[in-house]
C-alpha cells in the first residue's frame, strides 16, 4: 500500500513499524461548537483508512483525542453560562450523533486532555530540564523553537518567513516571536490545575504528545488530521515530541483536503458554516459519507446542496442494484449448464482494479467509480432471463453482493437492507420538495383506476402530472410504484 507522507511530500510504501500492527492518532475536536463539514470529512477519511487497513489484516490501534479546555471553550462557556466541563461534555455527546448518523466507529482510545493532566506537567518538565522551554516572570511556558534545526519540515515552511510573519503580543514574554506556549498561567474564573510552577493549564499543542505517547508509545505508525492542522499544531507537536524524547515522533503524517462550500472556504462570517446537523435535516447521513468519498481525500472539495442531489441519485443506484440482485437470488430452482465467462472475468477485473485504487493512496474516488462499474454490470446481466435462471448466473449474483458487501465494509456505506433504505430517501426528498406522499399515493390509485377501466387519456394525464414533480411511475408484477427520477 502507498500513502502520502506530508513530510517528505511523497506517496510512500507503508511498512508499519511493528509487523501487523499499526498505531494511528489523530486529532479530534474542540469541543467548543457543533461538528461542520470539515469535521466529517475529516473523521470519515480516517475512518475509511482504519476500515481499510483492518480489511488488510492489520491490528489497528487508533486513538483520537478530544481537546476538553481551551480558549474558544471558556469564551462558550460565558456566553451560555455553564462549567467549561458542561460545554465540552454537551458538544461531545453531540459530536458522537454526528458520527452515528455517518457511520464512523469509535476509536479505539478516545481519551479527554483534562484527564491527562499529569502526564503533560511531566512533559513540559522534561523541556525544561533538556533547555528546550523556559519560564517567563508571569509564570507562563514556552518552547523554544530555534533549538529545533528542522522546524518547518513538516507543513513545508521557512523559519526565517516564519519570523517575518510574527509578532509578540503585549501580554506575552517571549524570547522568540515563533515560540509556542507549552503552559499558561491561571487567569481568574478559567479552569487551571496545581503544578510545579502554580496554577495553570495546558496549551493546546502539548495534549497530543503526552496522549499519544501514553496510548500508542512514541515513534508511532500514522499521524492524521485536517490540512489546517499541519502547520501549526502539527509542526509544534512534532518539534516537542522529538525534542523530549530524542526520536522520531511519527513515521507517517496523513492530511485531509479542504471542504469549500459553493466554490467559497467555509466560515461564520461568510454565512456558509454547515453544520452536520443542518445537513442531516434534509439528507440521509450514509449520502453525506458517500458525496465525502467522490474525491480523492488529498484533493479540495466542493459542497453545495446540488452535489449531495446528485449524490443521492447515484447512491440509489447502488441500492437498486443491490436489491435487484437479492431479488434475483430468491429463486427456488436453478438451471444447469449455461456460463458466464466474460461477465465473472469482467467481475474479477473490477475487483483488482478496486483493490489497486484503494492501495493507491486511499483512492476512494477511483474506488467508488468500479462501484457503479460493478452496478452496470449487473444492471446488464439481470436484464437476461438465462443469467437470471442459470446456477451460473446465480454463483455470479452472489459474488456481485459480496464484493458490494466488502466494499461497503472498507468504505462504511451500503450497509442498509435495499428496499428499506430507498424508502427513506424518498421520504426524505418528499420532505426537502414539500410533496405529500399520500397525495402521491392517490394518484397513482387513480391512474390505475383509470387503466383498468380502460381511460388511458385520464391515465396519461396523472401520470404527466406526477412527472412535472419528477416522480417516475413504474408498472411492476406486483403493481405500480414510484420513485424520484
């Protein structure tokens, strides 16, 4: 498998550092707010690579952290009044109902940075002790950056440019401009812990190094987040690990791509902030997860309620294939002696092809287009009465469902029973286009009405009605039904 490393800015080999096994951190939210776009396709990238690499074979042991005290979660706090635990414990639990509805598992260690409070102060002691953090008379820690020769590495920056962008602000002692805070002083009315120096809390940067290196043990696999992330908190994290423990931190760093909404960068004061769970209002969660995987995870993404329509239509068609097949494989008795060839070769094809563009990189945008290869050839294949009858065509309808199946595993999608889930899509979009599914309903008993009393004028008429509301009317064996075109 390849993965790009930020690093080195190259697709690499992966070779994990233990055989079979792989340690993989990366970076949660503040629980300051409800979780946007960039969150979910940030959690579901890293899902989808711990989906994947378990399918490999590894033993994954993920951890990913939620930040539990900073600045933005005591500005939230005073604005609603609460405990900054309460906040942080409030968009916590809701970040875990947007990742239900996405189908993103849980991590294996998801630990909170205020229950690791020592194992920071011990950190920052060890800087102290190498000289690589110093004290200012107000009581606050920084690290010095200059010691580190290679900061800037890793987001690809000059620490020469980095000095002409920065600036000390009134309030702050420090030697450099580029230095970071490693502890802050306690301010009155903010949460602070007892340590050597007093009261005081962490900064922000200094929580993934001491979790990491508690839960997965330091040099450690993958490091992953958002492209943000990278520079600073990344390269900050990065310059103390190898600093306190004289080591490389991480062998792999993995980033994410930006989400854009409407071709514009997501923010509160352009009016374009979307949460997910304004998103889940009007669309299914799994149509969100697929629209995230169209693109290669590396790649800038557009969003916009046109591209999760179109989505949803493609989803469907997924599911429609899907249960057309386990339609296909109700049958009771099979003939013998027809075969296959060009279709189960063709199968095979995708199946190595699927393989190629996931082991590329994580390419799920390559992946997802052998998907709908996959749905039309079955499409193709249950359109022909001997493929549906032949035990051939029966051993093929199954490996179509396994490979939808396995696929699905990897990529977190099609997990739900076919007919089920396109019902609730159409509800959905009933309820999106302000359509009464019941008026639809009577329609459709009228116009069947009107064919079986042989008044086609009145039958084509309902059934112009229903397609200038982009509803298609399918006559089936087992009666008419509909769905959005």
């Amino acid at each position: 498998m390849l993965i790009y490393n930020t690093q080195h800015r190259a697709k690499e080999k992966f070779v994990p550092l233990e055989p079979g096994k792989v340690r993989m951190y990366v970076c949660g939210i503040t629980a300051y707010d409800y979780c946007h776009i960039g969150h979910a396709r940030s959690c579901v990238v890293f899902d989808v690579l711990v989906r994947y690499l378990r399918c490999l074979g590894y033993q994954v042991n993920f951890v990913r952290n939620f930040t539990d005290v900073d600045d933005k979660i005591i500005k939230r706090a005073e604005e609603e009044g609460l405990d900054p635990d309460l906040v942080a414990d409030k968009y916590i639990e809701a970040f875990y109902r947007d990742m239900d509805e996405l189908n993103v598992l849980k991590a294996d260690v998801e630990p909170r940075a205020t229950r690791h409070i020592d194992e920071m102060i011990r950190l920052t002691q060890s800087l102290l002790d190498k000289g690589f953090a110093y004290i200012t008379s107000g009581g606050d820690i920084y690290f010095r950056v200059r010691r580190m020769p290679n900061y800037g590495q890793l987001s690809g920056r000059n620490i020469e440019e980095l000095q002409s962008g920065s600036r000390i602000a009134q309030d702050e002692e420090k030697e450099d401009p580029l230095d970071f805070a490693l502890w802050k002083t306690a301010k009155p009315g903010e949460p602070s812990w007892d340590s050597p120096w007093g009261a005081g809390r962490p900064g922000w940067h200094l929580e993934c190094t001491a979790m990491s290196e508690k839960y997965l043990g330091i040099p450690f696999d993958i490091h992953g987040g958002g492209q943000d992330l990278a520079f600073p908190h990344h390269e900050n994290e990065k310059a103390q690990s190898e600093a306190a423990f004289d080591r490389e931190f991480v062998r792999y760093w993995v980033h994410n791509g930006f989400v854009r909404v409407n071709s514009e960068k997501m923010s509160k004061s352009l009016g374009n902030f979307i949460t997910i769970r304004d998103i889940m209002k009007d669309f299914h969660g799994e149509v969100l997860r697929f629209f995230l995987l169209t693109k290669h995870y590396r790649s800038p993404l557009d969003y916009s309620d046109g591209s999760l329509e179109e989505t949803e239509k493609a989803l469907k068609r997924v599911y429609w294939a899907k249960t057309a097949l386990q339609k296909g494989l109700q049958k009771e008795k099979w003939s013998k002696g027809q075969s296959f060839p060009e279709a189960d070769e063709e199968l095979q094809g995708l199946a190595g092809k699927w393989d190629q563009a996931m082991q590329d990189d994580l390419n799920t945008a390559e992946a997802v287009g052998y998907v709908f290869g996959l749905v039309r050839l079955a499409n193709r294949m249950l359109e022909d009465k001997t493929f549906r009858k032949s035990e051939a065509g029966r051993e093929i309808m199954q490996k179509m469902l396994d490979m939808l199946k396995n696929w699905g595993d990897a990529l977190g999608v099609f997990q739900y029973p076919g007919e089920a889930f396109l019902e609730e899509l159409k509800l959905m979009r009933c309820k999106r286009l302000n359509i009464d599914q019941q008026a639809v309903q009577d329609l459709i008993l009228k116009r069947q009405q009107a064919r079986k009393d042989k008044n086609f004028e009145t039958a084509d008429q309902i059934r112009e009605e229903l397609t200038a509301k982009g509803i298609e009317v399918m006559d089936t064996p087992e009666g008419p039904r509909w769905d959005f075109a």
